[in-house]
C-alpha cells in the first residue's frame, strides 16, 4: 500500500464558500491532500488558528469582504510561523505585492494564475516541514543528550568526561571506584593523578591519539590505576571523542579487572580495612557460573540497605554517619564467617551485598532474618538501643538455575531491595510475573505434569505447528511481516495454544526445547517462502530461560546458515517486564545478533514508568505494544493520548510502533491519526497456518 501523502489544512479568508472550494482544487490537482477551513472574519485568525493548527493560510484579497492589512495584522500576531499566501484580482500591481510582502505575506499570486499558486504552495509546504523537522531535531537532541546524562548517572560502569587533563564530570560509579566521597573531593585531582606513576606517560599518550583520532568508537588500553588511598588496581580504560555541556572533551570509561581491589572512600576513618567492592562481587559471581550460566552450585546474593542514610547524615554528619554505617561489617562478617564460601561486598556508603555458597529457599529466608536482626547501627552510649526495629532492608536473589549476567543478579537484588524500602512487594519482585518469565519466578500449578508429558510427546513426534498472524504496515511498507506463534497438537489431534502450555514448560523446564524448535521451523518455513518469491519476515518470540541461554546466538546462526536465510529477514522479540532485570545480559544478546543482521523489538511494551530508558539502553527495530491499548481504543481518550505518546516516543529513536490486539475497525481509525506504524490482531487476521493475507475485516 503506497505512502499517504501527508494531508494539508489549509485555512481559506474569503466570504464565497465557492472560491474556497475552487482553491482546494486547484491544490489537489497538484498531488497536494488538501482540506480547508473558510472564515471572513480576520480579526479571529488567531482564535482559528490555536483551536484548528494549520499548515497554510490563504488570504483572498480580492474579496471585499476581507480586509487584507487587517488579515497582515492578525498573522503577525500569531505566535506562529504559518505561512500566509495572499490572492489579488487581475488588476493587481507591484506596489501591492511590495505592501503584502512587508506585511508578512510569503508570496502575492494572481486569482487567475492557479499553476503559480501550486508552485507557491508546494514552496512553502516544503519549507515549513523543514522548518518543523529542524525544531523536532532540536527537541530530540535535548532530550537525547538528557536521557544519555540519565543513562551515565545512573549506570553501573565508571564514565568521567575529562578535557585537558581536567575532570569535567564523572558519575557516581566512578566516584565509587577511585574512592572519592563526591565530585568535589574529585574536583582537585586531574585524570593523570589516578595513574601511577610510571604508566602515566604511556596512558597520557594514550589519549592524545583518541583525542586526534577520526574514530568515533574510540579505543581501550589495560593500565593500572589508583584510588584516592592510592592503591594500585588494574583496569582497563576505554576512551572516545565526546562533548558535554557544548564543550568538545573525552569521554572515558574505566573497568577494573576482575579481582582486583576496591579502592577506600576517602573518610576521616582510615582505620578501615580495604573492602571489596562492586566489581570484585561480580568478578565472584561470574566464577560462580558455567560457560551457559548455570551455577556450579546454588549461591543467593543479599543486598543490605541502611534505611534513611540522608537522615543520618543530616542528624549527625558525614564522618560520623559513614563511620556508623561502617560498623555493620562486623555482624555482616560474622554471618559470612559462619558459611563456607562467600564474599561481603561493600558497593555504596550505604549498601552491603553478602553472597554465600550452598544455600536453599529456606536458609535465604533464615539469614535475611538474622542480617535484619544483627546488623544494627550502634547509635546509643556503649551500643544500647531502646528500639528493635531494623535499620535495613534486605533483599536477596537465590540462583539455582541457568542464571542471568552477574551484573543482571546485582541489579535485580538492588532493584528488590529499592522496592522494599518504597514500600512495594518483597522479594518476589513484581507480583505475578509474566508469561515467558524464567523457570524461578513461577510456582509449579495443578495439572503441569500432565501437560509437560504432553509437550515431551509433541516434542519427540513432530506434532506442534506453526501459524502466522500478518503486521499490517499503515504507512505503506512493501515487506510483509508475520507474527510467528506455535501450536501444540496431541497424539488424538486436540490443539493447544501457546497460553495453554507455555507456563507448565517454562515451569517444567521445557521452553528452551520449544523456542528452539520454533526457531528452527520458522527459520525453514522463511526460506521456502523467500525461494518461492515472498518478500516477508517473521517476528520469533524468545522467553526468559531461552534468552539467557549464551549458545542460543549459535543456534539461531547454525540454522540460518542450513537453510540459507538472511539475518535481515528475522526480528526476534522479548517481553518489556524482563528486560530491567536483564538489561546487561539482553545488551549483549542484541550486540550479536545485530552482528549477524537480525533485528530486534520489544513486545508487551508500554506498561514501564519510563519506557524511554529501555529504548536509551537497546537499541531496537520495533516495540511493539500491549493488547490491553486496543481494547476499547476508540471511547477511551486517555488510551488514546497514551498510545499516542508511546508512538511519538518510539519515533524519537527511529523504532517503529505495532499496536497489537486489533478487533474493530473503529480502533484502525484511530491508530491510522495516531500515526502507529503497524497494527496486528484479530479483526485483520486470525492466526493461520498458511501465509495468505485476508483482504477483509
């Protein structure tokens, strides 16, 4: 279906209803959508104006009911950049256009010129999209250079931007990292000061070559580095060419290696003993995993949050507070000391993360109780407290199965404890999770034997399917896009569908198998219909478990490569509410397979509070929303602005919108204004096991 031409309102000041309808002609006759609004009341363009937004107004001079130094008047009023044309009579001369043309006028054309006015027209259509697609650019790169400060500030990687030497800003991970208390501790030292000594002629050279280097990727170099206590730790350092606040600097990213030692915030109490920190935790729980993320053995990772650190500080000041806050290391050293294995972490002034080897769903609950009840700040004379109410929040995450990225198990044990300490549930997080959620956020339902037995018997005798539900392009894309989805059919040929038998095999531990099966089918089914001549693609779902999989890349490629399929042809998805809890690992699972072409969307989306930070993190091709927007779209305003919303937000990161669950025509209409770029659901096809579009509703 060809692209719409985008339609124009034009606003026409004349007293014949005629002559306005003669003029949109004349503009449609140029392949220009044009709709007018007539008006002889110039003195209300304004009001017009603010109530109906047009793209061009048209001043019919020669009708003498419009007053035309009246109109010039009004349109310089408007805070507006509109362009008004006016239309004289035959008789009109130079001095005319010279009066029109001071008065704000565009252009002067003749009533009985209608080739000019097309001309005119199309001029000025094109140079106010323009004009509108510089101020939209702005607004998008203020807002991007906003969310990327956002991204910085709030990621778990060391990034300081440094010009000449000097730190312009740094995030609190790097603070954290070369144990500085905050950036005006920072301030006195230039980046040189946290390189020993005798790397600092090579790390110097080092950034003199990014700096005069085209490369926009930048280059890495693994150095030592030192705290603020300086003592040495090995690092590596990743720089790029970058600009804050309108200032050309570097941008440098640091990454200790693993093992190596947290440098001490610097602290009036330099007594404490160095501790390990963020990086060394997750240089732990890395060991503790396989090749495939499966944990040599069960491990749980605690994080402990001091409740109400800015009252502390407030009420008895920054040493004394972080001296307060240290003294939990002791009872937390106990608990660890009472476990074989393990490390105690401290990865912020006022969080701890304990991780101890060997532990069940039981011992997790027991030794949150006992960190709750033993690490107690010590706040009265000799230690006393009158009250017994804790002094942390702690949250855990237990890993017995395949497991996420380690950075991943840290930030959902850091995501747990804020949840707490807001108010919200407790450990399991979101409440009922979703669908494709792993294996170790559902509990185990009546009946999931019978129907894992069932998938078992479907997987070994070829008996699920395949069906396809079309992606409806609106904006007149020549690819036809399929929704992949899978059916089971048993041995007396009764069908299931996925909703049916996909929480007993995520639970059973039985959705890798049927991911890879779809996978592969799909991938087979594709090439068939690319040799046959089909321009099409296919969107594969991916659950959980099968994501977190490390070889499920190789997969994908070992059955692109036997079926001779392009990357290019397949949009893998994964549901919005397990990306937070999987950002680091899902980052690097869409790096690959955005090496070998394939892209990527986020389904389910729209329910995050703020989704803009998922598309700031992955870089996407589709999102694509939640069924719930559909339902109902056409009565529903508020639904209307949100779906609105999601689609201009998606937009500003060059992501196309799908809105799934369609059932009426009324909703099409809807997401048609909304400028949705795709719409899926039933009123346009039932899934079907063939790949032929239905032409009705």
């Amino acid at each position: 279906m060809p692209a719409p031409n985008p339609a124009v309102t034009l606003l026409i000041l004349t007293a014949e209803s005629s002559e306005a309808e003669r003029l949109v002609a004349t503009l449609r006759e140029a392949g220009i959508a044009a709709r007018g609004m007539v008006s002889a009341q110039v003195e209300r363009l304004g009001e017009l104006l603010a109530r109906t937004p047009c793209d061009l107004v048209l001043c019919c001079a020669h009708d003498r009911d419009i007053d035309l130094e009246a109109a010039l008047a009004a349109h310089r009023r408007l805070d507006s950049d509109t362009p008004l044309i006016v239309i004289t009579g035959p008789e009109s001369d130079a001095t005319e256009s010279l009066r029109a043309r001071r008065g704000g006028a565009r252009d002067l054309v003749r009533r009985d010129d209608p080739e000019h006015l097309q001309l005119v027209a199309k001029r000025e259509l094109a140079d106010l999209y323009q004009r509108r697609e510089a101020r939209a650019l702005a607004t998008r790169l203020r807002q991007c250079e906003r969310r990327a400060r956002e991204f910085i500030e709030g990621s778990l990687d060391a990034i300081a931007f440094v010009q000449e030497g000097l730190h312009l800003h740094a995030n609190a991970a790097y603070l954290s990292l070369f144990g500085y208390a905050d950036a005006d501790a920072l301030a006195g030292a230039t980046f040189l000061d946290l390189i020993p000594a005798e790397q600092r002629p090579r790390v110097r050279e080092f950034l003199r070559a990014v700096e005069y280097s085209d490369r926009e990727d930048g280059a890495e170099l693994d150095t030592q580095c030192q705290g603020a206590d300086r003592r040495p730790f090995a690092a590596r350092l990743r720089a790029a060419s970058s600009e804050i606040d309108e200032e050309p600097c570097l941008r440098i990213l640091v990454r200790p290696a693993a093992g190596a030692a947290a440098p001490l915030i610097e602290s009036d109490n330099h007594s404490a003993e160095a501790m390990p920190g963020r990086a060394q935790m997750i240089a732990a729980i890395a060991a503790r995993l396989d090749a495939e993320h499966r944990p040599r053995h069960p491990f749980a990772l605690f994080f402990i949050q001091i409740k109400g650190r800015a009252e502390l500080l407030r009420d008895l000041g920054l040493t004394t507070a972080l001296t307060l806050i240290e003294g939990l290391r002791e009872p937390l050293q106990g608990i660890l000391a009472d476990h074989a294995g393990g490390m105690l972490a401290q990865v912020s002034d006022d969080g701890f993360m304990l991780l101890i080897d060997g532990l069940d769903t039981t011992t997790v609950e027991q030794i949150t109780a006992r960190i709750e009840h033993e690490a107690r700040l010590q706040r009265g004379r000799n230690g006393e407290r009158e009250d017994e109410a804790a002094d942390c929040v702690v949250a855990h995450v237990l890993v017995e199965l395949r497991a996420r990225e380690p950075s991943d198990i840290v930030n959902l044990a850091h995501q747990r404890c804020l949840r707490l300490l807001a108010g919200g549930p407790g450990q399991g997080g979101m409440g009922k999770p979703t669908s494709l959620a792993s294996r170790t956020k559902q509990s185990a339902e009546e009946g999931d034997e019978q129907i894992a037995e069932r998938i078992e018997y479907a997987l070994e005798h070829d008996q699920f399917r395949l069906v396809y539900q079309p992606i409806i392009s609106l904006m007149g894309d020549n690819q036809e896009h399929y929704s992949v989805l899978v059916r089971l059919f048993d041995e007396d040929e009764d069908m299931l569908e996925a909703k049916d038998f996909i929480g007993p095999a995520i639970r059973r531990g039985l959705i890798e198998r049927i991911d890879k099966w779809a996978i592969r089918a799909a991938i087979q089914s594709l090439s068939e219909q690319r040799r046959a001549g089909h321009n099409i693609s296919f969107f594969i779902n991916l659950s959980e478990d099968t994501f977190r999989d490390p070889s499920i890349v190789l997969w994908i490629c070992d059955c692109m490569r036997e079926f001779d399929v392009r990357g290019n042809w397949l949009t893998f998805q994964f549901q919005e509410a397990l990306v937070a809890a999987n950002l680091a690992g899902l980052s690097k699972l869409v790096e690959a397979l955005r090496k070998i072409k394939c892209r990527v969307a986020i389904n389910r989306f729209g329910m995050a509070e703020r989704p803009e930070m998922l598309l700031q993190g992955l870089a996407l091709d589709f999102v694509l929303l939640m069924p719930d927007f559909s339902q109902r779209l056409a009565d529903d305003q508020q639904k209307q602005k949100r779906v609105m919303e999601l689609a201009n937000l998606a937009r500003e990161f060059n992501i196309k919108s799908v809105v799934t669950g369609v059932e009426d025509a009324r909703t099409l209409t809807v997401l048609w204004t909304a400028g949705v770029d795709y719409v899926q659901g039933n009123f346009l096809q039932r899934p079907s096991p063939t790949l032929e579009v239905s032409s009705g509703g």
